[in-house]
C-alpha cells in the first residue's frame, strides 16, 4: 500500500495564525507605501491623507510632526502676524510655539517702526508690554511725543506729554520748559500778581530769583 507524500493539512489554528500575520504583512506594507507617497509629496493635504488612513499607524507620529513642522514654515514665508496667529491658534503648545511668539513680536514690532506714530508703539506696547523691544518702542514713544511738544512749545503741548508719560526721558525738560513759558508769561506782564503767581507755581524755579528781584522793586505795587 503506497503512502500518500502530501504533507498532513495544517490544524484549523495554524491556518488563522498565517492569515492574520498574512493581513498584517499587507496593512504594513499598505501603511509604509502610503507613508512613502505622503513623504515625497511633503505637502500637508499628503500628511493628512496619509493619517486619515493610518491614525495609529506606526509613522503616524512622524507625519504629525512634519504637518506641523510644514504649517509653521508657511507661516514664517507670510512673514505677518496674523500668519503666525495662525499657526499658534493651531498649535498653542507645539514645537515652534516659543519661537513663533518671539517671531510675531519682532514682526509686530517691524510694523510699527515702519509707522513710526505714537498710536502704532501704543498698540504694540499693549500686546507685548514687556522685554527688549517693548522697551525700545517705549523710547520712540517719549521721543515722538517730546518732539511734538516741543514743536508746539505751549503749556498744554507739554503737560499733555507729562500726563502720558510722567516719568518720561523728557520729563524734566518738559518741567523746565513749562517753567520758562510761565517766567515769560509773567515777564510779559510785568506785574506783582503775575510774578507772585509764578512764585508760587514754581517756588525752587532757576527763574526765581530773577522773579523775587522783580517783586521786590515793585515794592508792594500792582500795575
């Protein structure tokens, strides 16, 4: 009687075992392909195809990287603000966050040194109140509003400056000079209630001894 040379048929368990092994070769091979294409195309809608696929996928963690990585380098290209807004709403917490808020603050800042008004280091002041360029638009700031002062050369040009600014880099300047136009204001007068008023308004001014000089000749008078 001749033996059958036929291998035995695999048990029931075996063949399930290979099947599943079988379907994870294909899913990974499947997965790496469509990882590769993903990667050649390198854009975000490729990235997102790719997850939408595999979101568990074992380069899934890769390509979540690369969205953002692409994301946040599109944004610097814009170079904008609102472009860095974008990205930072997106990934409040991700790996270019840090630099991104410094991006956007040094962008900001760019902008209202192009405008160079008091409105536009104001608003800037606002948003980003602190660090090196804050202090920077800071001193345009009191430079602007000096200048404007200054140029106007009137009381309330300069205590509109102290107002703003009271411990501004002018703020003594600004004293002297409001202690000057009220010296000539009294001088232009010329008289004991003019001067008595000045006195009393700015008691230590370097124009107060030439006032009290005058108060003293006039001897009690008013004109």
């Amino acid at each position: 009687m001749r033996r059958s040379l036929r291998s035995p048929p695999a048990p029931f368990p075996v063949l399930l075992v290979l099947a599943a092994l079988s379907a994870l070769l294909l899913a990974s091979c499947g997965e790496s392909l469509a990882y590769r294409r993903a990667r050649e195309a390198d854009t975000i809608p490729a990235y997102r195809e790719y997850l939408q696929a595999h979101p568990e996928g074992e380069s899934a963690g890769a390509a979540y990287r690369r969205v953002e990585d692409i994301y946040y380098e599109l944004s610097l290209k814009e170079r904008t603000p609102q472009a860095l807004d974008r990205y930072l709403k997106e990934y409040p917490d991700g790996r270019h966050a840090a630099e991104a808020r410094s991006k956007r603050r040094q962008l900001a800042h760019e902008a209202a040194v192009r405008r160079d008004t008091p409105e536009a280091y104001k608003a800037f002041l606002r948003e980003h109140p602190e660090g090196a360029l804050a202090d920077a638009a800071r001193s345009r700031l009191d430079e602007i509003l000096f200048r404007r002062a200054a140029a106007l050369d009137e009381p309330l040009a300069y205590r509109a400056y102290l107002q703003e600014l009271p411990a501004g880099l002018h703020a003594a300047d600004a004293h002297q000079a409001l202690e000057r136009i009220a010296f000539l204001e009294a001088a232009g007068t010329d008289n004991l209630a003019a001067y008595e008023r000045f006195l009393t308004a700015y008691p230590d001014s370097r124009y107060a001894p030439r006032a009290r000089e005058r108060v003293a000749a006039m001897g009690g008078r008013e004109d």
